[in-house]
C-alpha cells in the first residue's frame, strides 16, 4: 500500500510541476525574426518590418501590455498587423483596449492593421460596436476588403480577410480592385491558402489559430485537425504552400487552459527586403 501510495505522490508531484512549467511558459513571449526577399519591381526600398500579433486572447492573457509594447517599440516597426482572436467576451472590453491604447503609443510609421478571427465572432453582433471602438482609435479594421500603403514609389495592398474558420471569408471580394504592388494578406486561419487560387497574388500570408499546437501532445491535431494543413504537420511558422508564403505564428494568447508546453508566446518581427 505505501508503495503504491507513494508512486500516486510522484505521478502528483510530476504533474504539478509539468503543470506549472506550462503555467510559467505563458508569461514568456519569444520574438521571432522572419526575413523574406521580395520582387523589386516598384522601386529600391531597402526593407519593410512589419510586427505581427496573434491570438492576444484576453481571457487567458499573461504578458503585461506594456512588455509587448516595448518589444515592439525595440524592433523598429514599419507597421502592425493584428491576425484575429482578442476576445470571445465582451466583459474583457476594457482589458483589449488597455493593449491597444500600448500599441498606439508605438506610432509605426504605417499604422496599426487588424483581422477577425472566429473568437472575435463568438461576439455576435457585437462585433460591430469592437469595431468602431477600434477603428476611433486609429486602427484599420479589414472585413473582406484592402487598403494599401505607399513608400519609395512603392506599394503594399494590405489585403484582409474576414475568418475561414467560422464561414465569414469572401476572397473574391477581400481581392476585388486590387492593384500592382507587393500583396500582403491577413486572415486568422492559415487554411485559407487552400482556397486561394492561382490569380490571388500573394506574396505573404500572415496567420495564427493554431497556437503551435499549445500543449503539444502527440497525435493531437489528428484527434481536433483544425483543417487540412495541421494534418500535413503545417501549423506553425514560414511554409510554402501552393506557391504562396504562409507564415503562422504560435500567438501571444492561449485557448481553453493558460497553459503551453512545447511552445511559447509569440510576437514576430518580419522583414521583407527588396530583391
């Protein structure tokens, strides 16, 4: 009997501290360096650095606003672009704008640009008044539409679309009237890509949704997929896929437990240099 009891103490106590470990990992945000070479064709820009931010999940939130801002503030941001997934609760109105109210304190040069993703939807019709609240900060909200931006003779169309997972894309109307320039797409579920076809132009897509897989268990995308690409081991990261750029960050935030093991939060810093 002790025996046994003592191997059930040691089970706890390996538990415990797997646990804390997946606790502690979360209030740790690593900042990852993304460089990517693009076609010159509008002009000689030396390089665009673009921070991007995923997955800020309020409800399961660790890293303080103003530590992410400053991380931001470090790389020398161009722009930010936000890629879905702030809160599925509207009670975390104040905490979401607390973080915003950060970033716009770092005044890139381009301006702060965001996407929904299927939290954000878990609003309902709310989602119209976060929206306005966003946008009378100063910040682009892109529903299925574009803008771009002009530097040095050239162009970057900022090219939002509205989440796949939940149904709410339209990438007809997300490309419509689109010009030449250099085609940068936002849209919170990487699976997107899948159905985007060959006169989409897109050369970076930026993602989130999947976390990295949070805490990592083996086989557990096979059990909850979240889509094809996470079949294909494609779920966190710079991937290439049907010929377009699919960049996928691990997020800052969590979903379900504050937990992550495996992996940890993410702020990342792209760099696209002209060719």
């Amino acid at each position: 009997m002790l025996t046994i009891l003592t191997v059930l103490l040691l089970i706890a106590v390996l538990i415990s501290a797997v646990l804390g470990y997946a606790h502690w990992n979360t209030f740790r945000p690593v900042v990852r360096e993304v460089e990517m070479t693009m076609d010159a064709r509008l002009g000689d820009r030396g390089e665009l650095r673009i921070v991007q931010l995923s997955d800020l999940h309020m409800e399961r939130q660790s890293i303080k606003p103003e530590l992410m801002a400053k991380i931001i503030a470090d790389s020398n941001a161009d722009l930010i672009v936000m890629t879905g997934d702030y809160l599925d609760n509207y009670d975390n109105l104040d905490k979401f704008m607390l973080y915003l109210d950060e970033l716009k304190k770092v005044e890139p040069q381009h301006g702060i640009w965001l996407v929904w993703g299927n939290h954000d939807h878990y609003l309902g019709e709310r989602i119209e008044e976060l929206a306005e609240l966003i946008t009378a900060k100063g910040i682009r909200v892109l529903a299925n539409e574009w803008d771009c931006i002009e530097f040095d003779n050239q162009r970057l169309n900022i090219i939002g679309i509205d989440d796949f997972c939940l149904g709410k894309s339209d990438i007809a109307r997300s490309f419509d009237g689109v010009q030449d320039g250099w085609n940068l797409v936002l849209s919170h579920d990487p699976n997107i890509v899948l159905h985007l076809e060959e006169h989409h132009k897109v050369d970076l897509l930026l993602s989130g949704h999947l976390h990295g897989g949070q805490f990592k268990v083996p086989g557990a995308f096979k059990l909850f997929p979240m889509g094809e690409l996470p079949k294909h081991n494609v779920v966190s990261g710079l991937h290439i896929v049907n010929g377009k750029n699919v960049y996928i960050s691990d997020g800052m935030g969590q979903a379900a437990f504050n937990l992550r093991l495996g992996t940890r939060p993410e702020i990342t810093v792209h760099t696209l240099r002209a060719a």
